[in-house]
C-alpha cells in the first residue's frame, strides 16, 4: 500500500557551516538529506517535502537593507517567496539527480505556496518573531518612525525587527499539491511555512508582513491531506526530557497525553522544540496517524519504529 508521508526539514540544517553559507554548500546540504529521503521513495511511498527559511530570508533581508541606496527594498512575503524558489529549485535537482542515480524516475515540482492567516491572529498584536539583522538603538527608533516596524531588544545582542508569527489557517494551493501527489510526484510546497496572505473583505489576497511557523504549516498539511506519516526532520535524533542539563533523557515514544503533559511542565523550547511537538500533537488528534522527530538520517528507521521519537495518538 501507498502511503502518504510528509516531512519537514529544518532550515538551519540546510547551513551545515556556518562559515561556509555559499549556495553551493546549501546545494549539497539538499543533496545529502535527499539521499536519504530516496530509499522511502523506492518503497513506493508518495512524499511533500516541507522545508524551512529563517537563515535564507535573513541573508535575504540583510541583501536588501544594504543595497537600499540603490534598489527597492523587498518586502516580507516576496523574501518568503523567493526562499520558496530558490530552495525549491536545490531539492528539486538534488532529488533529480539523487533518483537517476538509483535508477527510478519521478518527478518533482515544487508550487510556490501562498497560506491564509487571521486578520484577528492575537500576533498581530503581540509579534515575537526576531528576523533580519541586528541594530543599534537609535536605528531600531528610525525604523519604527518611518516603517512602523516593531522592535525590541533580543537577549542582549542588540535591537531586532520583530514581526508576527500567525497560525497558519488553509493553504491556498491545496488542490494544485493534491493532483500533483495522485500523479507521484515529490512535491516541495509551503516552504518557510507559507507565503503569509490575508484574505480581504473583497476576497482578493494581499501579502503580509509576517511569518509562519513551517512546523504548523506542514502540520496542517499533513493533516489537510490526511497523510499517514508525520516527520519532523532537525538537528537533533530524538526529543529529550531536561534538555542539555545532567537529568537529560532521550525519548523513544510519546503519546498525545504524555507529550502535551512535558509540553506544560516546560520540557521543550519555545522557538525550536515547542513548536515542533505542538504540531505533531495536532496532526495525530486530526488523522490518527504516526508521527517522528529525528534527524536526516534516521527518517526512514524512525517511519519504520526504529528510531527518532516517535508519537502515537495513544
Ligand atoms: P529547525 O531549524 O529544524 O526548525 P530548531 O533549531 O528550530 O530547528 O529546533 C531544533 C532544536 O531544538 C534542536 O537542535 C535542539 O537544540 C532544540 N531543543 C530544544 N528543546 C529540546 C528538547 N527538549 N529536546 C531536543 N531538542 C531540543
Ligand atoms: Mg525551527
């Protein structure tokens, strides 16, 4: 039988070097997590990737903001959208030339994906996502005089434009990432976790100036689509109990229950593992299905019970 699996990549593990943030090293950062995506695709498995952005619209902004003297500056939703592109286009040649190498041909596509948020989003009130580059105090002021842009100062490193995080509510393109997976395609959608849109009194969509969660994006996804696994693929191979402190505790399995009990007790950082553990709880209350957190190259051991964290409705 076919299963639908969708998986998330983080976009910090598309940076292996941190010294080394050239196109070329993200290229094959792509490559290796797609080799190991390969062997769950020659199972006969069909799969929508979902990757992450908050480095690459960084470098995206700080390109803009430097060369302000002399080109327009790019909004939000249009950085989303080229980060959709760019890193669509590495997957979808990594996977090309990944699947030719072991003899199976399928194709991939990625669809630049446009994802509705509430207007009425409590975020937009209270935004608590830090992007772009750092600044002083007095550029901080500026930027919140002329562009109405909200700032605050982020763990003593200096000033940062914050922006909303809403929750992402339907996805545009949802019909179009349906047909392409009946006809097995590997398909890259809601990269970055969705271009933001918001839906005006008219029903005509408008960008906006903010971002989306890819863990909740591609939990809405994998529930939209009804999707038999889950994945959470990031930097670490499993979840863990009192995270870098001496009582830590790597977990095997969760159900809904204990995860949501460790999730109140604080076990899992807000902005990183949180996120990722509220997602899958959403996904296995909706569908019922199996959900894992692991690293790249535990995907396929996790889906087959091996490895990874891995939750159960029960
Ligand atoms: P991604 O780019 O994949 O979204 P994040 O950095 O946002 O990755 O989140 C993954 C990180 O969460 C891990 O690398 C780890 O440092 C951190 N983390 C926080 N709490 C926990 C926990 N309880 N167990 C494991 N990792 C955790
Ligand atoms: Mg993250």
């Amino acid at each position: 039988m076919q299963s639908l699996i969708v998986i998330a990549i983080g976009g910090n593990s598309l940076i292996e070097d941190p010294n080394n943030q050239t196109v070329a090293a993200q290229y094959a950062a792509c490559r290796k997590t797609v080799a190991h995506l390969v062997p769950l695709l020659q199972r006969g498995n069909r799969m929508l990737i979902v990757h992450g952005n908050g480095p690459q619209v960084g470098f995206i902004l700080r390109r803009s903001e430097l060369a302000k003297h002399e080109l327009h500056f790019v909004p939000l939703d249009s950085c989303v959208a080229d980060t959709q592109g760019a890193i669509g286009y590495n997957l979808q040649m990594a996977l090309w030339n990944e699947l030719r190498r072991v003899g199976m041909e399928r194709s991939a596509a990625t669809v630049i994906t446009q994802m509705v948020v509430d207007s009425e989003d409590p975020s937009w009130r209270n935004p608590t996502k830090p992007i772009g580059s750092f600044m002083s105090a007095e550029q901080a002021e500026r930027h919140a005089q002329s562009e109405g842009w909200a700032v605050s100062e982020d763990a003593g490193r200096g000033w940062r434009r914050m922006v909303p995080s809403p929750r992402p509510r339907a996805i545009v393109e949802i019909e179009t990432i349906r047909t392409l997976l009946e006809r097995d395609i590997v398909v890259i959608a809601a990269g970055g976790g969705g271009i933001p849109v918001r839906v005006e009194t008219s029903g005509d969509l408008r960008g906006a100036e903010a971002v989306i969660d890819k863990d909740l994006a591609a939990s809405l996804l994998a529930q939209t689509l009804e999707a038999e696994h889950f994945v959470i693929s990031t930097a670490v191979d499993r979840v863990a109990l009192h995270y870098n402190t001496p009582k830590q505790l790597w977990l095997d399995e969760l159900s809904i229950a204990e995860a949501e009990r460790y999730l109140a007790e604080g076990h899992f950082a807000p902005g990183s593992m949180k996120p990722k553990v509220e997602a899958m709880i959403e996904y296995l209350r909706a569908t019922g299905g199996r959900g894992a957190i692991t690293d790249p190259v535990h995907l396929g051991s996790a889906i087959a019970g091996r490895a990874g964290t891995r939750f159960s409705p029960t």
